[in-house]
C-alpha cells in the first residue's frame, strides 16, 4: 500500500493512500493486508443484501447433505472482499473500475477461513479519452490460510495522472 504523510507544519501531517497512474509498472506485485477472516455473520448477511436464496450459504443441515458438509461463503461475498483488500494499493484515487474478467474460483471458502489477497500489475495505458488518466489492468489473488488459492480476477480500472485526483483539488 502507499502509504504518504503529507505535513502541513513542523506539528501536524494527514496520510494518503492509493497510486497514481504513472506509479504503476507492469509486473509490479502488491500483498495486502491486513487478511481477513470470514465469520458467520459476514456470510449470512451478505446472502440477505444480495437475496441469495440457495440454502448451501445459510442452512447447515442442507449443507450437511453436500459434498462439502457444511455451508460455503457466498461466492460473490468472496470476490466483494478480495476487490475491497485490494482498494489502498490498486483503486484509492481510482476515477471508475471498468470492468472485471476472468473471475474463477478454484476453491471453496468456508466460514473461519482467512483470506489474503495479491494483486499484480498486468497493463497500464494512457486513457485514449482522457489526457489526465490511465488505464491500469492488475489481476488479484485470493488464497485461505492454507495458501489454497480461493479466487482470481482480472480488474480494470481509470487512474488519474498525478496531480489530477479528487484529492488535489479538495482541501479537506
């Protein structure tokens, strides 16, 4: 994560997060962290914010009953979470995400699991429509405790140049 401290006097100084377009370099690796473990609540209050009706993610005897045993995250919860692990380093400043392709989901996530996440820096071009952004492509990562990888997915997303953010305009 890029992590700065910007002082406004010998005394006081306010952190900023997140990248510019120019601070992005193909191949470049990024871990974030914290990890984060999945609790119970997590998983059945996503399946009711999202109306998920299939029993695998809140019924335990169903679940039970399949080959698992017991019941599985809610695979769109795990994607929300990899993406938001993966904000400070790749999206802080972003203008837009663009799109996502690619999102697999090798493994199961279960509630207890802690996932980490990765992201690495796939493309970067200047915006063809915006002359004060770029386009930065990275493909994240997300792996349990055990290292198992749970989940991956190509994001695009609209990064302002340096200078051109909604921070350096608002003094707040």
């Amino acid at each position: 994560m890029v992590h700065t401290q910007q002082s406004f006097d010998k005394h006081s100084s306010r952190e900023r997060f997140g990248r510019y377009f120019e601070e992005f370099v193909v191949g470049h690796r990024y871990e974030h962290r914290p990890g984060r473990t999945i609790t119970e609540s997590d998983n059945t209050w996503f399946t009711l914010l999202t109306m998920n009706t299939h029993p695998l993610h809140f019924d335990q005897e169903y679940a039970k009953a399949t080959e698992f045993g017991r019941c599985v995250v809610c695979s769109p919860f795990t994607v929300a979470l990899l993406v938001g692990m993966s904000v400070t380093d790749v999206s802080y400043k972003a203008i837009a995400n663009l799109g996502w392709r690619e999102i697999r989901l090798p493994a199961p996530v279960f509630v207890g699991d802690t996932l980490y996440a990765e992201s690495q820096v796939l493309a970067v071009r200047e915006s063809a429509s915006r002359p004060n952004a770029g386009v930065v492509t990275v493909k994240t990562t997300g792996r349990n405790q055990d290292k198992i990888v749970i989940c991956e997915f190509e994001r695009t997303v609209l990064v302002p140049k340096r200078g051109h953010s909604v921070e350096d305009v608002l003094d707040y």
